[in-house]
C-alpha cells in the first residue's frame, strides 16, 4: 500500500504539535541514552549500536567506517547464513560519506547517526525491492519507506539491506523451518548451519547475532521476534499493541485480528532496544490503532523487593519445555530474586482459553484474509503450507465469530485483572533451543495446551527476549519479560538485569 503522507493541513494544528512534541521528546531521550552504553565491546561490527553512535558522535569513528565494517562482516558470513537477501551497499556508503561531512560540521543527524541497520523484508523501504517473500512483489521498489524505516533514516540510521522473511511473515516452503520463501531460500542459524533461525524475522536475528548490522526491525503476530531472538540469542522487543505504527508493513493495519501485529527492535543488547523503540513509536496519522502514550525511562525502574515478579519455568502437561529450558528459567529466577520478589505463580489457565479462542479467530474466516493478501500482490504460486490451509479451512458463521471474539475479550480482561499481583512475569520462549531445519513435526512437538507467544500478541502486551543461558551444546536460551500494556520500562529494566547476570549476547562461530 501507498505510504503517502498526508498533508499537515489536513491534521488539527494542535495534533499535529503534540505529535512533533512527542518525537522530540523522544529523540531527546534516545540521544540521552546514547551516551549511557555499557557495553564492553571494543569491534565495531560486535558493539552495541548505542555506544556506535556514541563514538560516532564523538568522532572517534566515522559512518563510513562503521558502514565498511558491517558490510565487510556482511559478506564474510551471509554467503552461509542467507540473512541478508537484498542489499543496498553503494547507497550505504554515500549516506555514510554525508553523514561525515555533516558531522565535520557538527551537524548531527539524530540518535543514530551514522549507524548500519538492516530491515526486514516485510517493511517497504525506498528505493530498495522489498518483497516480502511473495512473488506478486519479486521486483517491487517502493516509492516510500514505512513509517518506522523512515524514522530510523531521519535519526541518520543508514540501510545495508533487507533481511529474510517467510511469504507474507506467515508462509514457510515445503516444512522447511526457518524463515524461509521461495524467492530466496531458507536463513540458517549463525550457532549452528543445520540449525533454524525461527520466523519470521529470522533472517533479521541471524544477522544482527552475527555482527552484519548494529539491528534490524521486526514484527511479531504470534512470536516473530521473540522465537528469533531466542534461538538467535540476540535481545527483542515485541511492544505494546498501539505504540509503533505499522504503516508500510506487508501486513499492516485494521480489522479484526488488528492489534496481533507488534513490532520492534531486533538488537544484540538490552540498552539498543531502549534506544531504538522511541525512535519508531507514535502516531503517524495512518494506522488508526497507534496511540501517544508517552515513553518511560527503563533506568528509572527499581529492581528491588518492592518489584513482584511472577515466573513459569515450564513443567508440566500444559508446556513441556525441556530439562535445558526449565533450569535456565529457574536461575533467571533464582538472578532477579536476589533483588526483587519473587513467586512461581502464572496465568496458565486463562492463557490456555484465551489460545483456543485465539486460533478460532485466526482461523475463523477460512484464512481469506491472507488470500486477500495474496490478491492485493498478484502472487498466484503461494506457498504449499497457506495454499493448503486456504483450501482446508472452514469458515465461520458470522454468530460465531462474534462470539469467540466476545470470549477472547472477557479473557482478556480477567488477564489484565490477574496481573495487578504482578509487576513481570518471566517465562520461557519455547519449550526447547533451535532445532533443525530439515525435520519432520509431529504432535509431540507441540509443547503442550498453551502457547507463551500467540497469548501476548492478542493481549497486546510488552514482552522482550533476552539471552540468558546457553545448552549443554551450546546454543542460545533466552527468556520472555511480559509487563502489562505501556509498561515496556518494566520489562527493559529486568531484562537488562538478567542480562548483565547471564551475559546476554555471545559471539556465534560462524
């Protein structure tokens, strides 16, 4: 769709101020951030893109070599990944060359000036083919960036390229599992070749774990960042329903399930996600669910006894994480009760009822809303997995559907009503590491009755990753963070302090 903006003369004088209010409210507190990094990291193409743009405003590094350094990281290992599926280097580098000269001058873009990112290929980006997986698009050069890319460029962030994504962020390719299309292939996991990335933004997770871009932005309808950055080991935010327009998003914004679709930043450090996520939030005037909630500062949040804690470590019948999983959810626990209270108590039966309302929405019009998709695009040749839902999937009457809606919505409620005894609840991200890429489901991989991601996407509330353990063979464990809605200080706060316990991000071999 068009990402034409409109006109300021069409917008009240006082909305449009207090919109312009709220992005410099923002860039100011994302400037401030900057200079506030932690990381430790001494390589360019490993550091935090906080403290990038920190030595990048001091001078102590330029654009254009941070831009060479993540291209040069770029083409050492995607030939092995296939994260990165379009690239724009050239324009990469003519950016970086302004963005020196003007800092020469002083005469800084924004909070991320001068630093690498890549975007998903879901957003459309300028100048850039963004196909979405999809073949109705495999030549489509938008004429605009989706809001949140072009809030990140105006803050002087410079594209390298678009990274991997299934059709549409839904369809995979013949049971491979990985993001995967059939434009571009199958992504693999930079811990382990044979090993899948997760979808749908695994491409952007595998990339960014690997040191290919500072970060990249993600979208989330049924755990698209979060599985990501948990078999990636990289840190995500899937943010509040509400707070970062989808405006340019191949599935963007309205009806029914509208609210599922977060997005956010795909980063190797807590304080990256901190940086970022003000940057892309706020209305934009064309996703009608976008609200402007003001953003609060993770830093002021006390991890102390007065902070309570909820966790799930995953035992039982209704999730059946493995032996790898539960312990590293039961020292995460073990880390921020050291500081904070904390209780093993979860909302597992209202996340169970809300899961089977939640797949009877999703499902309840015969998946016609992702033919309607394919339509929109041209894409005749869909990939086998949607083709045959499509095909298989009855439709519900209208009183039903209604129905379910209704139910999902009094679930919700009772939710919300459960987690005042809570300020966070900790929780695994799946049942189990990454697993590989060429292999045959079965039931038994269903984990159980409930399901910690899909939840979250029809409740709409904050949830970040964070790496917080390691297998017995070496592959990244991260950890889920869920606040209640607009409490994304919350779960930054406590996501940053497990990191700082666990190490967070690790250097993949690849």
């Amino acid at each position: 769709m068009s990402t034409t903006a409109i006109p300021s003369t069409v917008l009240p004088r006082r909305a449009l101020l207090r919109g312009l209010a709220g992005f410099a409210t923002s860039a100011v507190a994302a400037k401030s951030a900057s200079a506030a990094s932690t990381d430790t990291s001494d390589q360019i193409v490993f550091m935090s893109a906080t403290k990038l743009a920190g030595l990048i405003r001091a001078r102590k590094v330029s654009a254009v070599e941070a831009v060479n350094a993540y291209i040069q990281r770029t083409e050492e290992v995607n030939d092995r990944l296939n994260a990165v599926v379009m690239r724009s280097f050239a324009r990469a580098r003519k950016e970086a060359a302004e963005l020196d000269k003007r800092a020469a001058r002083r005469d800084f873009a924004g909070a991320l000036h001068g630093v690498p990112m890549t975007i998903k290929d879901s957003f459309d980006t300028e100048g850039v083919i963004s196909t979405g997986g999809t073949y109705g698009r495999q030549q489509y050069v938008p004429a605009r960036d989706a809001t949140v890319v072009a809030r990140l460029r105006r803050e002087g962030a410079i594209l390298l390229g678009k990274t991997n994504t299934p059709e549409f962020t839904l369809g995979g390719v013949g049971g491979i599992n990985t993001s995967s299309n059939k434009l571009y292939g199958s992504s693999h996991n930079p811990y382990d070749l044979t090993l899948t990335t997760s979808g749908s933004s695994g491409g952007a997770a595998a990339i960014v774990a690997a040191g290919g871009a500072a970060f990249d932005i993600g979208s989330d309808l049924g755990g698209s960042i979060r599985l990501p950055a948990h078999v990636n080991g990289v840190a995500g935010l899937k943010t509040t329903a509400g707070r970062v327009p989808r405006t340019g998003h191949i599935v963007d914004y309205g009806g029914v399930l509208d609210l599922w679709q977060q997005l956010g930043p795909i980063t190797r450090r807590v304080e990256d996600l901190a940086l970022i996520t003000p940057l892309i939030s706020g209305p934009d005037y064309r996703d009608a669910a976008c609200i402007p909630v003001p953003w609060s500062d993770y830093r002021k949040v006390q991890i102390d006894k007065k902070l309570r804690v909820g966790f799930f470590a995953g035992g039982g019948e209704s999730f059946k994480a493995d032996e790898d999983t539960q312990k590293m959810i039961r020292q995460v626990a073990g880390w921020v009760g050291d500081a904070a209270t904390v209780t093993e108590a979860f909302p597992t039966e209202l996340l169970r009822a809300l899961n089977a309302t939640s797949s009877k929405l999703a499902m309840g019009d015969g998946w016609q809303w992702y033919k309607r998709l394919a339509d929109k695009w041209g894409t005749k040749n869909l990939s086998s997995e949607m083709g045959e839902l499509i095909a298989s999937t009855p439709q519900m009457s209208t009183a039903d559907y209604v129905r379910v809606w209704d139910e999902a919505d009094q679930i919700k409620t009772k939710l919300l009503t459960w987690m005042e005894q809570f300020d966070v609840l900790l929780c695994p991200a799946s049942k189990n590491a990454a697993t590989p890429i060429d292999r045959i489901y079965n039931a038994a991989d269903g984990g159980g009755s409930v399901n910690l991601l899909g939840a979250f996407n029809c409740t709409g509330w904050p949830v970040a990753v964070v790496r917080a353990g390691t297998t017995n063979n070496s592959l990244p464990l991260g950890v889920q963070v869920v606040a209640a809605p607009w409490r994304e200080d919350r779960c930054l706060a406590v996501a940053g302090y497990i990191e700082a316990r666990s190490g967070g991000w690790r250097a993949p071999p690849i």
